[in-house]
C-alpha cells in the first residue's frame, strides 16, 4: 500500500504534464469524482492515449484500477467492482474517447482558425509585410495609379476623384490584410515626400503678381474665407464632435485651413496641432467624400451663370484690335504660358526638384529653432512664397513639371492616410465630421453668393473663387476651362495658390484663439 500510494501521486502529475506536452486541454474533475488525498485521475486514461489507438482500451483500464486503489486507500474501502457507480470517495473508470471528443475538437480548432483570420485584417501579419519595402511601394504606387485611372471614369469622378479612390482603395486592402496598417514606407512618404510636394505647388505663388493679376476675384476669395470661417464656428456648435475628445476642436482647425487652401494645410495644421493618424485619415476621407457633392452643386449653379464680359465674343474682338494696333502681341505672362502648357521637361522636373529640396532643408534648420514640433511644412510655405516672389520668371517656368510630380506624391500621401485608417474607427468618426464639412462649407457657398450679390460682384468670379477656396488652384483652373471662362483661369488659380500660402497660418491663429475655447457638444 505505501509503495501504491507513492505511484498514485506521481502517476497524476506525470500524465496531466504530458497531456500538455501533447496540446490536449486537461479539464478538472467534476467535484463528486475527486478523491480526498489523492490527484484526479479521470482524465488520465484520454491524456495518456497517444497515436498508437491498440494501447488505449489497456491504458484506460491500467489508470482506472490505480485511481481505485488511490481512493480505496484514503477511505478505508478496498478495491470494488468497477461496474458500480461511484460513492463514498471511489472512482470509475472513464469511458473511451467518443468522436463526440474529436467534432468537438475539430469545431474549436476551426474557431481558432477563423478568429486568426480576422486577426489577419485586423491589424495582425498582412500579405505585404511591413519590412517589404518592394512590396510596400508597389502596392502604394499601384494604388496611386488606380486612383489617377478611376477619376478619368464616371464612377470615380462622382465618388470624389483620385484622392477618394486611392485612399478608399489602400483602405481596403489594410482592412483585409493585405497592406499592414503600418510600415517604415509610410514615414518616408509623411516625412520626406509630402514637405516636397509643398514647393512644388508654391512655384507660382508670386504675391506681387497675385495681388495685381487677381482683380475682383480677389476680394471674393478673401468674402469665401471668411464664410469658410463662420462656417467652422457654426459647425462646431451643432455637430457633436464630443466624442473626439480634446482633438474636435484641432480637427476644425484643419478642416478650416483646408477650405481656405486644400490637403496640404489640412495636413499641415494636423501636424501642428499633433492630430492621431487615424483622426486625420478619417477627417480626409470625410472631406473628400464631401467635395463630390459640392463640386457637383457647384456646376449645377454655373449652369445659368452669365459668361463674364470678358469673355464674350465682341470683348475679345476688341481686345485682339487693340492689342495688334498697340504691338503687343506676344505675351510675357509667364503663369497664363505654364498654365496652358500641359508637356513635362525631365530637365524642368529635376530643377524643380532640386529647388523643393534646397527649399526644404533650409527650412528644416529654421524650424528646429521653433518652439513646438510640426513647423516644418508652414516655414516650408513660407520660403517658397519668399523664393517665388524674388524670382518670379525663372521659378515660374519650372511649375508645370513640378505640379505635375507634386500630383503624384500627394497621391502617395493619400494611400498611406487610407492605409493607416481603420474602417471600423473610421464608421464611428467620419460621420461627424462628414457632417461637419457639410454644414462648413454649406455656410461658405451660402454666405460667398448672398453677400457677393449685395456687394455687387459677378456670380462667376463668386464660384471661382469659391473653387479655390474649397478645392485649390487646380480645380479652379479647371472650372474655368471648362466653362469657356478664360479671363478666370489665371485669377484662380492665383488665388488658390494664395489660399495655400496664408491656410495653415489662418487655421492655426483662429484654432487656438476662438475653436479651442468652444464648449464641445455632446449626444
């Protein structure tokens, strides 16, 4: 009996540690199986059992037996028939594996397999790992170029252009696992590319040129600007952006300077104002998602728009007349010439480059002397208006190449906001601010048009001016085409690129002195 006793107490340790070892889950004994000094035993037989199946039935019957005498020991009782229901501190034997055990394994391990599979689009290891830098710019490159295809399709164009489609697609294919929501990729394009992008847009912004050439459209940019600024107070005060915590009040910033100037600004003040990624991805697809339904309303109203004077047919007969009998016949305007000109120089393109980049590393000393963090791409906007103002002729000639390589790292940009986003935090906070936008630049549009009409002003240089501040230079550059508005095309675009150089500064001084002091407001 000692001797038994000794290799029943061994016997129980040694068996649910191998049960381990093999991935079994060993389950404690029901109560009225326990013996009272001795381990639980019932499992032992269905732990022990390994592949070979002709020695389970002998090992089932070999622990059954130890766990009678165990317990027959510690009662007193000596050893019973096992056909007899256990009672008084007595154990039976367990019943052989049933393959009720094996679909019940089976089902768990089909669970397991299925909630990997969640974890695979949830965040977890994704088809391109984040290391892959080949495979990361691949599919950022593919995205961009996808974007670019969709907003020359109807589908696209309506869906909001190639910003929307492009973050929509990486948003996408981060939510399935097949880009990873984050990657050392995505900081070369937020920290590198993006300040490049920035004098590459700014290479017109010759103020004196924008402050003579504008004419009457530049006082209904700055009548926009402020309706986009009444606009953000009065969407602050209804759309509850509670939920968001201390960072409502910086999104409105952001989403004010965006529609004074564009995406540039909105990020820029998102870096200032340090903004979670994931606020800002859902900000900018909410934004985007917005300006299809603005953009289209905007053409809705320039349907039964009057055609400037200027561009009239006995205007311009007249303009040619005088302009031949004058001699001056060949135009030195050197923004209307790179606006019309739609050809790319490799050698323009990498002067271009050079300048952005001289641009920005002259900027990136000045603002490590800051205060703060996030001034990098506003000292960038301010250089560059200061380089463009100084040599006007020779840095203005380089925009169209450098518009052009601008288009395609801002479409880099947008895939990585798309990528970085959640589709689940983003249904819990895009409609907020969707809805913020909207009433933002509802109140912009509704206040440009009512107050330019008492002011006098041409409802065509209202909506142009309404475009640059909503959409930027190029998409006013654009309406004005499209129209047939051709004494519009360089006032907007001049204005737009104002907006980009006096955004980020507008969004950030009113964020902190009037936005920051709001009461948020809560469901």
């Amino acid at each position: 009996r000692p001797m038994l006793a000794t290799a029943c107490a061994a016997l129980a340790p040694a068996s649910r540690a191998g049960g381990f070892a093999r991935g079994i889950e060993i389950s404690p004994p029901a109560p009225h199986l326990r013996s009272a000094s001795s381990q639980p035993l019932h499992r032992v037989a269905n732990n022990a059992c390994s592949t070979p199946r002709h020695n389970c039935h002998q090992r089932n019957a070999a622990a059954a037996a130890a766990g009678r005498k165990c317990a027959s020991m510690s009662s007193g009782v000596g050893d019973s028939d096992p056909r007899v229901p256990a009672r008084h501190g007595h154990v039976a034997a367990p019943p052989p594996p049933t393959p009720h055990h094996h679909r019940h394994t089976a089902r768990t391990r089909g669970a397991s397999l299925r909630t990997n599979a969640f974890a695979l689009g949830a965040g977890g290891a994704s088809l391109i790992a984040a290391t892959d830098q080949w495979g990361m710019w691949a599919a950022i490159l593919c995205a961009c170029s996808f974007g670019l295809w969709g907003d020359k399709k109807r589908w696209g164009a309506y869906l909001g252009g190639a910003p929307l489609v492009s973050t929509l697609a990486a948003l996408f294919m981060s939510n399935v696992g097949i880009l990873p929501t984050e990657s050392p990729v995505y900081g070369v394009v937020t920290k590198f590319l993006l300040p490049l992008a920035v004098p590459l847009l700014l290479l017109t912004a010759d103020m004196r040129r924008v402050l003579t050439a504008t004419g009457r459209v530049l006082g209904c940019f700055f009548l926009g600007s402020v309706g986009t600024t009444l606009g953000t107070v009065i969407a602050y005060a209804v759309v509850p952006l509670g939920s968001l915590g201390d960072e409502g009040w910086k999104v409105a910033a952001a989403l004010m300077a965006r529609h004074i100037g564009g995406a540039v600004n909105y990020v820029a003040v998102a870096g200032v104002l340090d903004i979670s990624p994931a606020i800002v991805a859902a900000g900018l697809a909410a934004d985007n998602l917005m300006n299809a339904f603005y953009f289209a309303g905007l053409f809705y109203l320039a349907r039964s728009t009057p055609t400037p004077k200027e561009d009239t047919p006995e205007y311009i007969a007249a303009f040619a007349a005088e302009a031949t009998d004058s001699g001056d016949g060949n135009s030195d305007d050197v923004i209307l010439k790179a606006e019309g000109s739609d050809s790319f120089s490799v050698l323009k393109g990498s002067y271009a480059l050079s300048v952005a980049a001289v641009v920005c590393a002259v900027s990136a000393v000045i603002a490590r002397q800051l205060p703060g963090q996030g001034w990098h791409i506003p000292v960038i906007t301010l250089v560059t208006v200061f380089v463009a103002t100084l040599l006007p002729k020779p840095i203005g000639k380089l925009a169209p190449s450098g518009e052009a390589l601008a288009a395609l790292v801002m479409q880099c940009f947008f895939v990585t906001v798309g990528a970085a986003g959640s589709i689940s935090a983003m249904m819990s906070t895009a409609p907020a601010l969707f809805f913020f936008s909207v009433i933002q630049v509802a109140v912009h549009l509704g206040f440009t048009l009512v107050m330019g009409k008492i002011l006098g002003m041409q409802r065509a240089d209202l909506l142009i001016a309404s475009n640059a501040n909503v959409g930027g230079p190029t998409t006013a550059a654009a309406m004005a085409a499209a129209k047939g508005w051709k004494s519009l095309l360089v006032p907007g675009m001049l204005v737009g690129v104002l907006g980009y150089a006096v955004a980020t500064f507008l969004g950030i001084g009113f964020g902190y002195a009037v936005i920051s002091k709001m009461p948020l407001v809560f469901w």
